[in-house]
C-alpha cells in the first residue's frame, strides 16, 4: 500500500547551499491533549537530516536518509515518539546538513547534483483513538543556524559550541529571531519507505597508542581501518579555542599523517569550543575512511579516555565467520568484513576516504558472491537494485555508478552494467526469493539485449569501451584497464556469463518465450567465443590467468577442453611464481578455476602467497581492509603513486567466498541453501577450518581438524535444509546425505596422507614439478642464476633431467648455484 504524505518539503528564507554554508535549524512547537495513544515522527530531507524532540535528538539512525538517486527514491524515516510526547507544550526540531544532495561528489570537484538548497520533509501523527491529527512542516516552521557550520562528506565539519543555542528544540525556547521557513518545491512522490537498514553507529574502539609531536600535535592510532569519525572530549579550553581532526589512512614512515590515498577530501573535522566545560563533541553530516587521526590545540594532555574512534556503516546483520590454522588467512578474511561495512555506508561504495566513494557497478558485481555471505545484504542491495533501475529507465542505459552523477553517459560495460543481470541472479540463488528476480526482469532482459544489439556480424561483442581485467598488477599505474587480458575477450566472456544467468531467470519465472530466445543466444555467443579465442584441444589465445579462469568458471569449454585449460592455467599460475596476476575481472574467479580442473594445491600456493603481489602481502604489510591495488603500500611504506590509491577497496576481497566453499567446504546446492554441499577441501598446510553461515534457513557450520592421524569433521544443519557431506580423505570416498542437527565424524587418514618423496639432486625435474612447495623453491633460485631462461617440469626431457644434470648443462655453473638448489630441497622438504 502507497503511504500517504501529509506535509510539505521547507527550506529557510536566507540564502543558504553553498558549499561553506551552516546547516539549517528548524523548530515548531505545537500542543497535544490528554488521551494520546500512539505519535509517530516521519522525516527526511534534501540533505541529511537529524531529527529533534523536546530537547533530545530521536532515533539511533547517522547520516539520515542516506544515499538514494533522490529525484527517483527519497527514503523517508520513521520513530515511535509516543513515549517522548508529553501533555501540553512540544517542540519539534531538525537539523538539515548538505550531505549527498549539496556536497561535492566525485573526483571532478562538482557539487550540487540534486539540489542548490537543503530542505526538510516532517510530520508527527497524533493518534488519540477517536481522531488523528498531524503537526507538518510547513510555513509555520520558525529557521536559523547554529553550532553546526560547514559540513562536507569529503571535508568534514565545522562545530561551533558558541553558536549553538541551548534548547532551540525544547518548548518554551525564544525563537523571535529566527525566521519563518519557506516551502520548497519537491516532488512528493519520490518518497518512499526505506527498504535498506539504517546507517548506524555500531562500534567503538579506543585508541591503540597516542603519539604527541612537535606542535601541539598529537597522532591517534585506533588500530583499524574504518568508516565513521570521532568522538572527542575536552575541558580546560576557553571559548574560540579550536581542536582540529585530520584523519588518514595510513602514517608516512617518518610518522606523520600520510594524506595521500584522500586526494582532495581533506577529512578535517573543527571544534571550537564555548568555554572550559568539560564536553563532548562528534560530528553528525559527514564520515571518514581512517585508522590514524591528527590531533591539534587539545587543551590539556590528550588521554585514551578523551578520544574514541565510532564506526558508522548501514547496520547489517553479519551472517558469515570463517577461521583458521593460517592466521594470515584469517586476517584476510577479517579484512574482507572490515572492507564491507566500511564501504556499505548506505551505498555499497569503492571507497570511504577520498574525493570518490561512488557506487561502482564493477566493484560490487566482483563482490557480490562474497557479500552475500558475510552480511544480510537484502535490504541495502534491493534498494540500490531499485536506484539502478529507475537511472536505466531514465537514462536509457546502467550506469557505472549508481547513483549516477557522471558527466558523461554510461556506454554498456561487461563486469559493470550487466551487475543489472548479476546481482539480482546472486541475491536469488542466496535468498531463495523469486520476488528479487521479479522485480528486476525487465531491467536485466533490457540490458541484455541492448547488449545483443552491439554484438558484431559474428556475434562477439568486439567494440566499444571496456574496462577490461581491471587493475590487473601488470597494468600501468596510469592505465589500470591497460591489463594482458584482451578486453574484448573479457567482455565476450562476461556475455557468456550473463546470457545464461537472464536464460535461467526467465525460466524460473515461466517466461518461456525469453527463456528459449536468451538460451539460444547464450549458445551463440558461447560458440563463437570458442570459435573466435580457444583451440580444439582448450588452449586460449589469449594466455592469460584471466581468460583461463573466465572460460572455465563461465562454462564456455567442452567437457573434453577442461583439463587441457586448466593445466595451461596451472602453469601461467606457477609462471607467475604464485603471484596474482589477475584484476578485477579474473581475481574472484581464478581460484575457482584451478580447483574446477584438479589443481587445488596450485590454488591453496596461490593463495597463501606473500610475496607482493598477493592476496596475503597486504596483510604482512600490516592492512586491516582490503587494498584497491595489490601494491598500494609498498615494502619501503609508501603509497604507490599512482593516485588512484585506496587502502580500503572490498573487490579483491572476492577470493573470501572460496574461503567457505571450498577451504571449509559449505555451499548452496540449491537457491534459499534448500539443499546444501558440504565438501572440505584441505590443504595449504592448513591443519583446520571453520565456517559458519545464517542462511534465511538458519544458521549451517562446517568444522574440520586434521591431526597427526586423524580427521574430524562436525556439522550443524538448520531445519528445512538437507546435505549432502563428502568426508575429505576418507579412505572409504563416503558421501552421506544429512538433515537438521548436529553431525560428527571421525576417521583415520590414508596412510599416505602427507608423505612425500625425499627429494635429491638426482630426482627428475618433472617429479620435482610435480610437488608445488618444492617447485616453487626450485623456480626461485633459476630466477636468480639463469634470469631469463625458462626451466619447465613439463617440457620434453623433463623426465630424464635431473638438477645434477642440469648443472652440466650451464657453462660456468658456480657452487653457489648448486647449494642454492640444495637448500631450496632441503626448506621445502621443511615446510611440505
């Protein structure tokens, strides 16, 4: 049922918008009768907005309404005030700040994008039993500033204790020199019921040290990268004293705030204080990306107990825990929380730090597998879902950000716009809710033959910009979309991915017509891409880690094409050193790859590598979120210099979804978790691991532990749901069906479980290869002696060349070199 709206939006009479403008104030006092038996307050705002209520701010919601694409959807929030409402005299009040709708937005410097003027929307229900009567801004609203000054997303606020007036929003209050407020012209039907959680402050963390510098300077380090700002208090000052808040990412080595990954968000928070009262101050209309905060002309000896870090995100349910035996690992996966909440701040965002924070379509159709597990995302993705429709309504095309404030149009993007098709397809098969493909069929189907209709004569989608295997580590720092991965391949591969996912949304929803028109045209595109970019025998033209792991995850090869693929991918990995060499398109994607084609000790080195560039480098280097490039930081602890440098970018953060599938073995069989896959996958030296999962059926855990001689394995079912366990190396292959409860097994492992040959000098390079650990070593050191010279354990002879050999074939081959060689068997033999 459409809710029906009852006041009118307000602004003030006095200029106000521009950029260093105060906040606006507004105030009403109004009477309520004895017999009141319910009262509720609606309210948003152009801008954002802070609700008051005889004298106390209302609610727990910060940054209030959010981000929504506003001419479209305006959420408006509602509270049970009935127990704050007294009998006889009330005061309602607000605080309208910029926010999204007049600050500056983007990397271009522009501002104003829905609004030159912030405004507020209110009403109060009174509910008497018998009647209902309402109190509605309007012109009867009295307007002013106060304490609140200038107030930026990206810059910060400004708060002067002096100018705020004690009580404005109690009855009683002098307003006489306020000004009466003036209707402003919106249109009431973008109002709407907010679908997401609201933007909360959920935490808070205590410094982890205070270090006082030359200047009356003082550097806070809070220990973790986060979204929100800070809390300060203070006694001793005397008016007009000014304690200014810088906040950054990251220190410069000489230990200084390094400003660098801000750009031009300058992050600066101002309090200026009325007097030596001992107060507390935060701000309300802006946020910052920060782990270190600058501290200047705090009267007194800063101390732990003055200075609190508040953590500020939309206030999801977290539904997903993973831990292991590689703490590196866990720091990884923590670092993926992290990444999200900071980055769901009412739009899902790249970044909360500097002068961008948008809501890129590529970063989250990376994400979104992984999203969906570690949070409930159904209310914040939904209504984002909803932003994008309505911009691809209006704008005849999906936007790369959403909401859209781009200069220029959109032009169709694979891993950007067919997020259109992606995530409605991931949230399905998450939430069981046929009602999310519903509400974007025609949204998906419209982009999905816009793309249709760019496709060449033979069906590729071989033209137009695209972004390619964004940030592949290979790019120039200048070029990010500059990668070794034909971008028209990537895109070709991506259609493939998403003709099938809108062939099988179709079906689902009885569309039949659709269903066999998207399933013929999967099988066109899927042809000629086999056509166009692979061999009869499954080698890919472009050998890429990339382009292997987007064909095979994609299901473009034949069954017979798999393995040949899959060992080429295997050997582009271990080329690499067991180094990242994918980006945005190939990363959530290349560990899936290995496993689907029976390399899982490849993906296990691929994963616990830490040598730069890694999943796991960021987090020897000390990272607590995820990085947007996998050399952000470099070993010397400086910023790369590319200035597109985030330290909190959840994209990369994709790889944590393999975590729970295949590490822990816990994966959906069927959409809604209905029926479930639980298939362990141990290795990587990882002696145990645990996931757990609130599914919409309950909560499901898998736990496995290997000990010298053993393996358990323990599982925890919901009702409604049924599994099927594959007990990992189990000498008997068993394969159990399960329901609801709590499951345990217990069984010796094979007797061959974790040996290995002793390697020597004498050994064949192609058994040595065949040992990931071992080869690895071996590699390391042909780098360094024979730089340039390709050693495979693959290639012809491998089978009758030994290392001894080996060295007979090197002109001059020193005795470094040999007990180089030597020492790698004997370090691999120690860690195997």
């Amino acid at each position: 049922m459409t809710p029906t709206w009852h006041a009118e939006f307000i602004t003030s009479e006095f200029p106000n918008g521009e950029l260093d403008d105060p906040a606006l104030y507004f105030r009403k006092e109004f009477l309520v009768a004895e017999g009141l038996t319910k009262a509720t307050l609606k309210t948003t705002a152009v801008g954002l907005v802070e609700p008051h209520l005889n004298g106390s701010k209302v609610g727990d919601e910060v940054l209030a309404p959010g981000w929504t694409s506003y001419r479209n959807r305006l959420a408006v929030s509602s509270y049970d005030v009935t127990d704050s409402i007294a009998v006889g005299a009330n005061a309602v009040g607000a605080i309208v700040g910029q926010g999204w709708a007049l600050g500056r937005l983007g990397w271009e410097n522009k501002s104003h994008f829905y609004s030159n003027s912030p405004a507020l929307y209110l009403e109060i229900e009174l509910e008497y039993g018998d009647r209902t009567e309402y109190v509605l801004s309007d012109s009867s609203f009295r307007c002013s500033t106060g304490g609140v000054r200038a107030n930026s997303i990206y810059d910060g606020e400004t708060f002067d204790a002096r100018l705020e007036s004690n009580g404005w929003a109690l009855p009683g209050f002098n307003d006489r020199h306020w000004t009466q407020a003036k209707p402003f012209e919106w249109n009431l039907d973008t109002l709407i019921e907010p679908a997401a959680p609201p933007i909360r402050a959920t935490q808070e963390i205590k410094p982890a040290s205070i270090t006082n510098l030359s200047g009356g300077r003082s550097i806070i380090d809070f220990g973790q990268v986060i979204s929100g700002w800070v809390r300060l208090r203070a006694r001793g000052g005397k008016a007009g004293d000014t304690i200014t808040l810088r906040h950054a990412e990251l220190l410069t080595p000489g230990g200084e705030l390094d400003t660098e990954t801000l750009r031009t968000a300058q992050a600066t928070d101002h309090w200026i204080l009325a007097g030596p009262e001992d107060t507390t101050w935060e701000p309300r209309f802006t946020f910052h990306g920060f782990r270190y905060a600058e501290v200047t002309g705090y009267p007194g000896d800063l101390s732990v107990r003055d200075i609190t870090a508040v953590v500020v995100h939309s206030d999801m349910a977290r539904t997903g825990w993973f831990s292991s035996s590689n703490e590196l690992v866990d720091r990884m996966h923590e670092n993926t929380v992290w990444s999200m909440r900071d980055n769901f701040v009412g739009v899902p965002t790249d970044c909360p730090q500097r002068d961008e924070r948008l809501g890129w379509t590529g970063d989250l159709h990376a994400f979104g597998p992984t999203a969906v597990l570690l949070h409930d995302v159904r209310g914040v993705l939904r209504s984002w879902l909803a932003d994008l429709r309505a911009e691809q309504n209006e704008k005849s095309f999906v936007p790369w950000v959403v909401p859209d404030i781009l200069s220029t149009p959109s032009s169709p993007t694979a891993l950007w716009s067919d997020v259109a098709v992606a995530l409605p397809w991931t949230l399905y098969q998450e939430y069981g809710d046929t009602s999310i493909l519903e509400e974007s069929y025609d949204s998906m189907a419209t982009f999905v033959r816009q793309v249709e209709g760019l496709l060449d004569e033979n069906g590729l989608w071989s033209s137009g910009f695209q972004y390619g295997d964004w940030l592949d580590p290979d790019a120039p720092d200048d070029n990010p979309a500059g990668g070794k991965t034909d971008r028209h391949l990537v895109a070709s591969a991506y259609f493939c991915k998403t003709t099938r996912e809108m062939a099988d949304t179709a079906e689902i929803l009885g569309q039949e017509r659709d269903a066999s028109y998207f399933r013929a045209l999967n099988r066109r595109v899927r042809e000629v891409f086999r056509r166009e970019y692979i061999t009869e025998a499954g080698r890919i033209v472009n050998e890429s880690a990339t382009a292997y792991a987007l064909a095979i995850c994609f299901g473009i090869l034949e069954e017979d094409q798999m393995r040949h693929a899959g060992k080429q991918l295997a050997q582009l990995v271990a080329k690499s050193g067991y180094t990242i060499s994918t980006g945005f398109a190939g990363t959530p994607h290349v560990t899936d790859a290995l496993t689907l084609t029976g390399h899982l000790d490849e993906a296990y080195k691929l994963l616990t590598q830490t040598q730069c560039p890694s999943f796991l480098y960021p987090v020897t280097q000390g990272a607590t979120t995820i990085w947007e490039r996998w050399d952000s930081v470099r070993p010397d602890g400086t910023v790369n210099p590319s200035g597109m440098t985030s330290l909190n970018h959840y994209a990369f953060g994709a790889v944590t979804s393999w975590l729970y599938r295949v590490v822990a073995g816990l994966q959906a069989a069927a959409p809604g978790w209905r029926r479930i896959r639980i298939e362990p996958r141990p290795g990587g030296g990882l002696t145990h691991a645990t996931a757990r999962h609130d599914t919409v059926l309950g909560a499901v855990e898998v736990s496995w532990r290997i000990t010298s001689k053993t393996m358990s394995v323990d599982v925890r079912m919901p009702a409604g749901a049924e599994a099927e366990v594959v007990l990992p190396l189990d000498p008997d292959n068993r394969t159990i069906s399960i329901g609801q409860g709590q499951h345990h097994w217990e069984y010796a492992l094979p007797e061959s479980y974790g040996t290995r040959p002793d390697f020597t000098m004498d050994t064949p390079l192609a058994e040595l290869s065949r040992d990931i650990t071992t080869w690895d070593a071996l590699t390391r050191v042909f780098a360094s002696h024979l730089p340039g010279v390709p050693i495979e354990g693959n290639g012809p002879g491998a089978e009758g060349i030994s290392l001894s050999v080996l060295l007979q074939y090197v002109p001059g081959a020193s005795e470094e070199f040999r007990l180089d060689l030597e020492n790698a068997l004997t370090e691999a033999a120690a860690h195997a």
